[in-house]
C-alpha cells in the first residue's frame, strides 16, 4: 500500500510544480508584453504616414510602413517634403540635441561617478568625528523633494551668469546624489581590512588606496551607479527647460517638447513626434540589454547588505 502511495503522490507534486512554473511563465510573458506595448505603439506611429495613422488605429502593423518620418526628424528632407509629409515645415536639430544629451549625460556621469565614490568611501573607510551621525544627516537629503531645490538653484546659475550654457544645465547635478553615497558606502563596507592594511604597510595614502585599491575592486557597483545615472540623466527634462531657451544647448527631451509644440495643420505632428521619441530611446534600451544582469545584480547586492 505504502509502495503504491508514494508514487502517486511524487506524480501530483510534479503536476502542481508544473502547473506552479507555467504560471509564473505565463505571468512572466505577460508583464513582458505590458511593457513592451507602449515602445510598439511609438515605432508604429513612427512608421505610419501621417495620412493613414488614424485609419489604422485599430491595428497592430502599420498599413503603409514608411521611414519618412525618421528621416525629416532628422533633416534629411527638405522643408516641402516635411510639409507634404504632415510636419510644420520647421526644423528642430535633433542630432545637434543627442550630442548636447551625451555630453550633457556624460559630464553628470563621470563627476557623479567620481565624487559619490569618494564621499563613500570616507563614509565607509575612514575615521573622524561624528561620521556616522554626519551620515545620517546627509541621507535626510534624500527626503527633500527635487522641485523644492530649482528655485534657489535657478537665481544661482542666473547669478552666476550660466543661463543657456551646458555648465549651467550640468552645475547642480555634476557633484553627488545621497543615493548614490549610500549605494556605494554600501559595497565599499565589504571591502576586507586586510586589503587597506596592507596597502598602509607598502606606504599608500588613504586617496592612492581609495585610486588605486579600492576603485578597481568596485567596477561592478560604480557601472551600475553609471548605468542608473545615465538613464537618469538622459530623460531629464525639467531643469534643461528652464536653463536652455537657446536651441544650440537644447538636451534631446527638450528638443522634444519643442517639436510637440509646432502644430501643423492644428493638430500635433504625431508620426514626427513619435520618431523622435524612438530615437530617444534607442541609446537607453540598448545600455539596458547590454549591462541589465549586473544592474540586477549589484543592486540586489546592495539591498542584502
């Protein structure tokens, strides 16, 4: 009797493990296509033509696939073909707005990497009075809502003279975020004592242990912080609004936003606007394919600590 039990009950534990991982598959897929619905409607009205885009609203495809829309973003087209095609005829420099994107990205990137890092590590490492309680107080920060700081962050660039300048749009960002410091205090904790000590006994002051030691033990974690930064920065739109009225230092959301505001024919240029908006995303979601794992990773890491 016990030899016939056994089993049948392995047989139902294997059905309900099966029926277990079909649904956590099933719901897996279906989270997957949640998110990637909405990137599917942006390529398709990119691809649409201005004239079939509301015919086709209740397909999935495009009826007349089409690159004219990329390329009048572009401005690869001249201004009667914009025209023709369903735009206003105006110009926005979407490629002069990446690379002010990039550089405005970049810049924020490195002296956010950098400076975080550094912060860290006295958090972490170093000994002096009233750290821990300092720390605590600088992590209060992290409570502060953002829009609460462009106002006095605004009259200081003003002061400064920086209104329409990339150092203005970089200013307040370039230092160091308290999630950031935190993020990296966090792995640098781990870092063996053993290590630092023996880098004391070879003669090596705390920044050349910090340079030398410590920076190459911690790629993992500094890329990810790069990686969150960067999709960070790359979609503000905000404080470069408020800095950049001139084009030559529009960012690519701000260039956006411009081009949502010309209106031909009283109505948005949605296929051009959706172009765009495709572009913009491109550089993000690739970075994400590429180096998503070691963002999961080190940021599970971190939460553990």
């Amino acid at each position: 009797m016990t030899v016939q039990t056994q089993p049948t009950q392995a047989r139902k534990n294997r059905k309900s493990m099966a029926w277990e991982h079909f649904l956590a598959w099933f719901g897996i897929l279906l989270v997957i296509l949640l998110s990637i619905f909405p990137i599917w409607i942006v390529l398709k009205t990119a691809l649409s033509s201005s004239t079939t885009l509301f015919e086709s609203g209740g397909q999935l495809l495009p009826s007349e696939p089409t690159l004219d829309n990329f390329k009048r973003v572009l401005g690869m087209v001249t201004a009667e073909e914009a025209l023709k095609a369903g735009g206003s005829g105006q110009s926005v420099n979407f490629l002069k707005s990446i690379w002010n994107s990039v550089i405005f990205t970049g810049l924020i990137v490195i002296g956010q990497t950098f400076f975080s890092a550094l912060a860290a590590y006295a958090f972490a490492r170093l000994k002096f009075p009233f750290r821990d309680q300092i720390f605590t107080l600088f992590l209060t920060a992290m409570m502060i809502p953002g829009i609460v700081l462009f106002i006095p962050n605004f009259i200081t660039i003003k002061n400064l003279g920086w209104l329409n300048t990339m150092q203005g749009l970089v200013a307040p960002y370039i230092l160091m975020t308290p999630f950031a410091v935190f993020f990296l205090r966090q792995f640098f904790l781990s870092i063996p004592r053993e290590t630092e000590e023996a880098a004391v006994l070879d003669g090596a002051s705390p920044f050349m242990i910090f340079w030398k030691v410590v920076l190459p033990m911690s790629q993992g974690p500094l890329a990810t912080l790069g990686i969150l930064t960067t999709i960070g920065m790359w979609n503000e739109f905000f404080w470069p609004y408020l800095i950049g009225k001139d084009e030559s230092v529009y960012t690519l959301p701000v260039a956006l936003q411009q081009f949502q505001t010309q209106t031909p024919q009283g109505s948005p240029d949605w296929t051009g606007l959706m172009s765009g908006a495709f572009l913009s995303i491109i550089p993000v979601f690739i970075l994400l394919l590429i180096m998503g794992k070691r963002v999961i990773e080190s940021l599970a890491f971190s939460g553990g600590k």
